[in-house]
C-alpha cells in the first residue's frame, strides 16, 4: 500500500488489476516501489531546508542584528527562488507535458510562487532599510503561505509527479542536490 499512500488524489479499493483506466498513473507495480517517491523525498526535504532558512532569518529580526539580517534573508531568498526556479522550469512543465490534469493545481501552485516573490522583493528592501516591524511582518506572511503550499505541493502534485515521472525522477531530484 506504500505507493497508493503515496498517491492521495487516486482512490485506490483493490490490488493490482484495474489500472488500466489510468495509465498515466500505474499504482500497483511493485518493482517501481524504490522509486515512488523520489521527486517528493527531494523536493519535501529542500522545503525542510528553506524552513530552516526562514526560521534563522525571523530569529535574525527578533533579536535586531543587522548585521546576520541582510546575510539570513539573502540566505532564504537565494534558496526559495532556486527551489521555485526548479520547479517553474522542469518539474512542473514535465509533469503538466504528461499528466495534463495537474495543469491546474500547477497554475494556483505557480500564482503563489509570484506572490512569494514579490515578499522576497520587499523583504530585501525592507532590510536594506532596517526597518524591523515590516521585516516581522513579511516573514510571517512567508511562514504562513509556504506552510499552505508547501503542504498542497507535498500531499499532491509531488507524488503525482512520481507517478508520471518516473524515469526522469532522479534527474529532477538532482536539480536541487547539484543547481
Ligand atoms: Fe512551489
Ligand atoms: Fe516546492
């Protein structure tokens, strides 16, 4: 059941057999069982990464050192627009290419990018200002809307793009270990 776990929008009642009507998802083969979840393994544990970053830069602001603020938020935009710009340019044309279903999940999913980026943008003006409160209160938005969708990301489109992506997994795993 581990790969059916892995797939929350499928609903799955029996073992093997009735896959046919699906063929851009196959669910039951069991030799793909090592691969399942590669691209959600990757991209989850860069998210990890990117919260690490986040949390470093709000503890930065809350204890007013300006000098670790502008090195922390470069820190986190630097990684969040690598990690979007991985997804932007492969992961999601790739999966939208094959499994034209997750064409919509991937417009709201690449909307929010757009939003975040615009944070980043007044995050780096407002610590060139040093101005403490609207650093506060950006990184705060940013926390609140990269738990959203990171957690759509991670419970959907990521384990639908194993399932559809699976000999190309590792190549766009790598995009984030190597880019
Ligand atoms: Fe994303
Ligand atoms: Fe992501």
């Amino acid at each position: 059941m581990d790969n059916a776990a892995s797939l929350p929008m499928t609903q799955v009642k029996e073992p093997p057999r009735g896959d046919s009507q699906n063929p851009a998802i196959p669910i039951h083969q069991a030799s793909d069982t090592s691969m399942a979840s590669i691209i959600t393994d990757a991209f989850t544990q860069d998210h990890h990464a990117c919260d690490h970053r986040l949390a470093a830069a709000e503890a930065c602001v809350g204890r007013g050192d300006w000098s670790d603020i502008g090195t922390a938020a470069e820190a986190l935009v630097s990684a969040m627009n690598r990690h979007f710009d991985a997804e932007e340019q492969t992961l999601f044309p790739r999966l939208a290419e094959i499994y034209r279903v997750a064409a919509n999940p991937i417009e709201v999913m690449l909307s929010e990018h757009a939003q975040m980026r615009v944070l980043f943008e007044d995050l780096t003006e407002a610590v060139g200002r040093q101005d403490r409160d609207t650093c506060l209160g950006i990184l705060e938005t940013l926390h609140f809307l990269t738990q959203q969708h990171n957690s759509k990301e991670e419970c959907v489109l990521y384990p639908m793009a194993d399932g559809a992506l699976k000999t190309q997994a590792g190549e766009i795993a790598d995009l984030l270990a190597h880019g």
